[in-house]
C-alpha cells in the first residue's frame, strides 16, 4: 500500500486527511407561488471537482487536525450543523442565521465513500453530514455565487440540472423522507 505522502503526490486532488474526511451538504428548499417546490443549487466553478455540475451548497467542516492524519472529531472547531450554515452563507450569500433557523435544520443522512466524491480512494474519502430546511419563498432572491462556486440559483424540484457527486441521491432522500416539506 502506498503511503499518504506519496498519495498526496499523485493525486490532484487529494483529502487533506486520512480515512474520512468530514463535510456537510444543506438542502434549502423554499414554496413558491408561481414555481412551486424549489432547492437552491450552486454551479460548481470549472477548474474545481466536478466543475460545471451543480450542487448543494456544501463543504468541508473546520477542524484542527494536522493535514496528513486522521481526523480527530475532538479536534472539529464546529459542529456539522454549524458548518451547514456557514457553507451555505460562503457559497450563495444565503444567511441562516442560528436563531432563527437552526431549530428549523434537520438532518437528512450520512453519506460515506463509495465513490460518492470523484476523489474517493481507500487512503481518504468524504463522509458528508446532511440537512435540510425551508424557508420562506420571500427569502433568499438576492442569492449569488460566491467561494466555489460561480453561480447559485433556485431551481424546481422537477427540472434539475445535472448534479454533482451524489446530490441527487441527498435531494431524494430528504424528499422521500418528508423533509423537504
């Protein structure tokens, strides 16, 4: 087996940790009048994994463990659920600010490896925490693409764009599950 240094070598792309490595994805979705059930997207930037697909707003959680080792949950700076929000803001503008929305963030799944992310290999994987809210259809029409992502856009549930990594399996689920209401 290789070692983790001579991964990071020769991969591109490369987990900053060995075994998992900790993300978060949110599914906001919102009613609207006219467009019926809608989920905010980001268009991924070219040049970026999975670049030019679209996605849920999403990323890595903070932590402080050292690039190279395995990551310590003790060593996280944040919760999932706080870096849901956080992401969510960086990528699309979108503020879900604690007191107002984190009663309303639900968890959906934990999505692990299996080739979920194109950088999935056996030295390091993702392991992504997902959630789920609504908010109003009156909030959230000033969202743009930040970070990432070069753009964010509300789309309808019944006509998605193509979809990175293994979003469309999280947007299934939440919706199956009733939480995307």
């Amino acid at each position: 087996m290789k070692s983790f240094k001579t991964f990071i070598v020769e991969n591109k792309n490369p987990y900053w940790f060995r075994g998992p490595n900790k993300t978060v994805d949110l599914a906001v979705f919102r009613d609207h009048p006219e467009h019926g059930k809608q989920v905010l997207l980001i268009q991924r930037k070219e040049g970026t994994v999975e670049g030019g697909k679209f996605a849920l707003p999403g990323g890595f959680i903070n932590t402080s463990t050292p690039k190279g080792e395995v990551w310590k949950d003790e060593h996280d700076t944040e919760t999932p659920h706080e870096a849901a929000v956080r992401e969510t803001a960086e990528e699309t503008g979108l503020q879900l600010n604690m007191k107002d929305h984190g009663h309303l963030i639900r968890p959906v799944g934990v999505y692990e490896g299996g080739g979920r992310d194109p950088r999935d290999n056996p030295e390091g994987w993702s392991k992504s925490h997902a959630f789920t809210v609504t908010i109003p259809h009156t909030q959230g029409n000033e969202v743009r693409g930040m970070d990432d992502a070069v753009g964010a856009s509300w789309h309808s549930i019944n006509n998605l764009p193509e979809l990175a990594f293994d979003h469309g399996r999280i947007l299934s689920d939440a919706l199956s599950a009733g939480k995307g209401k």
